[in-house]
C-alpha cells in the first residue's frame, strides 16, 4: 500500500510573526491571504512605529524649550509637509512599479524600475533643498511666524527644509524595498535612521556632554544626520542585493524610457499628495491667527495623532504591495480581497486607539507640556481629530490600493474634492465667521477624512483600478 504524503500544517502565529520581522521570502501572490498580510504588514507597521515614536520624542524634547520653539516646529513641518507629499508620491508609483514587475516575474525589470526612482529621486532633491536652504526664514515669514519665531527657528527651518533631500531618499529607497516585497529589510533601515536620530536628539538640543548646545536648531540637525546615514546604508543594501531584488553594474544607467513612465505616474501621485499636505500648511495658516499657543496645542496634538496613524500608513502599504503584485500576477480577485482584509485590521486598529486618545486627551498632552494656554487647545484637538479615526483607516487603505494598482488618477481627484473643496474652506468658516476658533479647524478634519473615506470605497468597489497599466 503506498504511504500518503503528510500535509504541512500552516505556520502558528507566532512562528509566522517571526518570520515576518526577519524577513519572509514567501510568494504573496499564493497561499494564504490573512498569511500574507501578516508577513508584509508587520515589518511595515514596525517600521512606522518608530517613526511615529520619533515624532512624538522630538516635540516631548523641543516641548522644554518654550510655546515659540513648538511653534518653529510646527510651521516648519507643514512646509516640510510638501516634501513628504513629492516622497510619498515618488514612493507610490515606484512602489506599484516594481511590485508589478516582481509579480510578474520580471527582476531585471523591477531592478531597472529601481534604479530610475533614485535617480528622480536625486534630482528631485536638489531641485527642492537648494531653494529651501536660502530662502528658509522667508519661508517662515510667509507662513505667519512673528518675528521672535523666525528669529529662534531660521536655524531649524533651513536644516530641516535644506536638507529634506534625506527624507525624500529614505522614503524612496524603502519604497523599492517594499514593493520587491522585503518589508522586513525597510523596517530595519528606518529603525537604524530614527534610533540614531532619538539619540541625538537631546544631546544636540540640550548640549549633553561632548555636544553643542544648539536648542531647537539642533532638532532639526539630529533629523538629518540619522535620516543621512539611513540613507547612505540604503544604497549599501540596495547595491548588495536581496533575494528579490539584486541591481548589477549593468543596470545603473539613465533608461529614459522607464524614467519617463515613472516621471508620469508619479505626477498625479506627487499632485496627490501635495493636495492632501497644502491643506494642512492651510489649516495651519487659520490656526496661527489665533496666537503661538494655538499652534503649539496643535503641534503637540498632531504629533501624537501622527503616533498612531504611522502605524496604520504602514498596514496600508502592504495592501499596496499585495495589490500590485497580484495585478501583475493577473489575480485582480486576490488583490481586492487583500485591501477588504486590511481595511477591516486598520479599523479595529485605529478605532481602538481613537477611544483611547478620547478619553485621556487632557493627561496624554500634560506629558509635553504643562503650559496652561496650551494644555486645553492641545487636548480638544487630539480629541476632536480621534473621533474620525475610522475614516482614517478605511482613507488610508483605499488610497493605497489605488496607488498599488498605478491608479494615481482617482485618489487625486477625490484628494482635491475632500481637501481643496470641503476641508480647508469648511475650517475657515466653522474657525471665523462661526467664532468656532481652533476647534472649527478640528472638526473640519473629521468631517473631511470621513467624506473622502466613503467616496473611496464607492470608486474602489466599481473596479477599473484593475485594469490599470503600468
């Protein structure tokens, strides 16, 4: 009698977690869906919880020195805004790109797809940091800074929006990671950038040992040294290969072709993303008429939101992974099953934290600061903002998918109907005419992400993005 074969039986949890964090070589186009969500998003939510934690480490630090010091950050982050909108919208369209190819199974393709994104990304960052370098306290006056701001922040305006080549490249060069599949590689690379970044940090404001005392400029020089040497092991990784993804000698050429057909994509990607981020450099114009303390509860508030919606950016990038490389697969059926799952884990997710953030608002904002002006304004709008969480997961995860497919086109124009049409101008009017102040700026944010969320997922159940070409 001939013996049957044993089944394998599938992976516990933990064992397939971690895999997940060493790095998982599995084909995300077969097998197991949940399994295959678990491998990609797990690296790429650890990836962003450092980031997040970054954020929230560098205002609880710039938080000692003052209202105004808070405010330098602020201001300068909703203009930095416009870099990780061009980042995020290279990011995408690289990410779609060689996705696609690696479904297909196409590594020459995906290689040379690679080598393109970081030559735009190249020129893209000298074209964006030089003005910026000159220009940078001009660039504060524009954005309403008084005069005692741009005296203390000119120093972290031109570090930070000089140098936001780093961001730009770190957000590229991982984005080629993830579309090839190796979460687990972009996970490490950013955990490298950002410890280095919360070690220097208070070194370089406070001036602890061996280390100047720079204040706020030294929050912005902290950023660029970590995201600098992130970057530079980035193009050492990426040079060596991975199992996925090995660029030779013979790829790094100018393939204009290719460069081109990205340089398209991602124009609607950048355009995407730059709509979505001006309206945050608009909502912060509104709140800076109400004063530094204003901006200050905003920008403590906002760091924290940043906190947990980093996380949920990083599960909506693995549906942008298992989109394209199911596309490319010719698996339509799969990729759209992957963005229902994680759109559903991101609810769970964003919804559990949003209650959280409601109810302890006032305690989690006293951990930056105990300024009476600013304590109260911080609190209602990490309140106000976490009633929309659930818009936020079901937005993210939609976009993502979108842009996975190389769809850039519909994300854009629903960005431009529910950021340029209804947000920034519904915040004016609840913040002044209705006398509503800051939290009318709030409310608008909620109103406008939950608007965007449901015309999201009416376009993605209508189903062209699976017919996308890239």
């Amino acid at each position: 009698m001939d013996s049957v074969p044993a089944i394998a039986s599938p992976p516990s949890l933990w064992a397939s977690l971690r895999e997940a964090i060493r790095g998982s070589h599995q084909d995300y186009t077969q097998g197991s869906l949940n399994r295959a969500i678990l491998l990609l998003a797990v690296p790429m939510v650890l990836e962003m919880v450092l980031e997040s934690l970054f954020a929230v480490v560098d205002v609880f630090w710039v938080g000692r020195l003052g209202a105004n010091a808070v405010a330098t950050v602020g201001l300068t982050e909703s203009l930095l805004s416009l870099v990780f909108a061009v980042s995020i919208g290279l990011g995408m369209s690289t990410t779609a790109m060689v996705a696609r190819r690696i479904g297909e199974k196409d590594p020459e393709g995906a290689a040379v797809a690679a080598v393109q994104a970081v030559v735009l990304g190249l020129l893209v960052s000298l074209a964006i940091g030089i003005p910026c370098w000159i220009w940078a306290a001009r660039l504060l006056s524009l954005m309403g800074a008084s005069p005692e701001i741009i005296s203390l922040g000119s120093g972290y305006a031109r570090i930070a929006l000089g140098g936001s080549g780093a961001v730009l490249l770190l957000f590229l060069n991982n984005a080629i990671f993830r579309g090839a599949g190796d979460a687990a590689i972009a996970m490490r690379l950013l955990w490298v950038s950002n410890i280095i970044n919360l070690i220097l940090d208070p070194c370089l404001i406070f001036g602890l040992g061996p280390f100047p005392r720079l204040g706020v400029t030294g929050a912005a020089l902290a950023t660029f040294t970590g995201r600098s040497i992130g970057v530079g092991y980035q193009f050492y990784r990426l040079l060596r290969g991975t199992e996925r993804l090995r660029i030779l000698r013979r790829h790094l050429r100018v393939n204009l072709t290719i460069l081109f057909r990205l340089l398209r994509v991602s124009l609607t990607g950048i355009l995407q993303f730059v709509i979505a981020h001006t309206s945050w450099i608009g909502l912060v114009r509104i709140i800076s008429v109400f004063g530094s303390a204003a901006l200050a509860g905003y920008t403590i508030a906002i760091r924290i939101i940043v906190f947990a919606l980093l996380p949920s950016w990083g599960l909506s990038n693995a549906a942008a992974t298992l989109v394209g490389q199911n596309l490319g697969a010719r698996n339509p059926e799969r990729a759209e099953r992957a963005v229902w799952h994680t759109g559903l884990y991101n609810m769970i997710f964003l919804g559990t934290i949003g209650v959280f953030f409601a109810f302890f608002a006032e305690p989690i904002v006293r951990l930056f600061t105990h300024d009476p002006a600013v304590v109260p304004l911080g609190a209602s709008c990490l309140r106000i903002v976490s009633y929309g969480n659930i818009g936020y997961a079901y937005a993210f995860v939609m976009m993502q998918a979108f842009n996975g497919a190389g769809d850039t086109v519909t994300p854009t124009i629903v960005n431009f109907f529910g950021f340029w049409l209804l947000e920034i101008p519904l915040a004016y009017w609840l913040a002044i005419p209705l006398g509503f102040r800051s939290n009318g700026v709030f409310w608008s944010i909620v109103i406008a992400e939950g608007s965007i969320a449901a015309a999201s997922a009416i376009l993605f159940k209508r189903g062209r993005w699976k017919t996308q070409k890239i």
